[in-house]
C-alpha cells in the first residue's frame, strides 16, 4: 500500500474512534448515567480507544511485542475505584473498539452501533414502562454511580397513595409524623409530585435535592 494511503486510512480510522467515543458517551447519557458527564470520564472515553488503536497497530505481527503488552497490562491497573459494573463495562468497550478499529472499520462500526442500540433500547423500555405502566423495569440504587434527584415529604397524617409510588425509597413513621423519601434519576418527576404536596395542611415540609 502506498506510505500515503496508509497514513490516511489511519487518521480516517482515528477520526472513526472520536465519533464512536461521543455516540458511546451520547447514548451513556440518555440512560441517564450521569456519571460519565465529568470531565475525567469524558477524556477516558475518548483517549482510551485511541491510545489501544495505537498499541494494537504497534504491536500487529510482532508476537515479542504482543507478549510484553499483555505483562504491562496485567500490571497497569486502574487506581480510581470503578462504582458500578457498567462503569466497567464501558472501560471494557472502548478498548474493544480501540482494537476493533485496528482489525476492521465494520467490525467498529458494528460493535459501536450494537453498544449504542443497546443502550438506547434499555432506556426507551423502561420510559416506556414508566408510561404505560407506573412503574420503572429497572430498581432504584445509590450505589452505581449515578446521581439521584431526592425528595422528603414530612406529614402529620399517613399518606397510603404515597406507599405506591415507584421513587418511594424509604418512610419513617413517628409520634413525630411521617417521613417519605422518594428517588428518582427523572428531576421533573419528583418535582411534580412536590406540587401535588402544595395546600395540603397535612404536609409540614417538602425537601427536594437535585442530583
């Protein structure tokens, strides 16, 4: 191949690796994972594929090189704590298309289009579900990463219509009164249900955090 063309074919596969970064990121975001908005995960996302495209296309053919890649990265590890599987899994995937762009532009393209429909997919279900059905297809955690938007509802009186709510998380019953705490990634949802507290002379205090 001439020394030109292959020197183009790399640059337009590099420039297919940041396009891919920003649709993983895109469709990390629409499910609502905002945890991958920072600015350190923004630049793993897009480095990451781009330094392993680089390795792979170093170390294609030559199996001395090949074999220290795997000491190194047996010994290179991440030191930042990863908070939830899918965290994990996104690290995993951008690698895959650092490698997949150094074997073949459709295997990129499919591995990227397959991620992102995936992601999309998950997330339109379980608005869907939200919609039709009342309720989320997924459970509500603290513990994956991602921000959520919280909301306290103090009352004197027990409220059984709030016992059904899906972003109910947790309630507190008292001499003092009743204390109902709501969970949701949605922001406008959790603030709608604040409204509907407004006038009640039953409700004492509402408390909204945004995540």
């Amino acid at each position: 191949m001439n020394p030109l063309l292959a020197e183009l074919d790399k640059i337009l596969q590099v420039g297919m690796l940041l396009v891919s970064s920003i649709l993983i990121r895109q469709a990390v975001m629409f499910s609502r994972q905002t945890w991958i908005r920072s600015y350190s995960h923004t630049l793993t996302l897009i480095l990451l594929p781009i330094i392993t495209y680089a390795l792979t296309s170093i170390i294609s053919g030559n199996i001395a090189l090949s074999l220290g890649m795997v000491g190194a990265l047996s010994i290179v590890r991440f030191r930042n704590p990863v908070k939830s599987p899918l965290e994990l899994v996104v690290y995993f995937l951008m690698i895959s298309t650092g490698i997949a762009a150094a074997v073949s532009p459709a295997w990129l393209a499919l591995l990227v289009g397959s991620a992102v429909a995936i992601l999309v997919g998950t997330e339109v279900l379980n608005r869907w579900s939200w919609r039709f059905r009342g309720r989320p297809l997924y459970n509500v955690s603290f513990t994956e990463g991602n921000s959520l938007n919280t909301l306290e509802v103090y009352s004197e009186a027990a409220f059984e219509e709030l016992m059904g709510r899906a972003e109910l998380v947790s309630f507190t019953r008292g001499q003092e009164g009743n204390i109902y705490r709501f969970a949701s990634a949605s922001r406008e949802d959790l603030l709608d249900l604040s409204r509907e507290m407004d006038g009640n002379p039953q409700v004492s205090r509402v408390a909204f955090m945004s995540a």
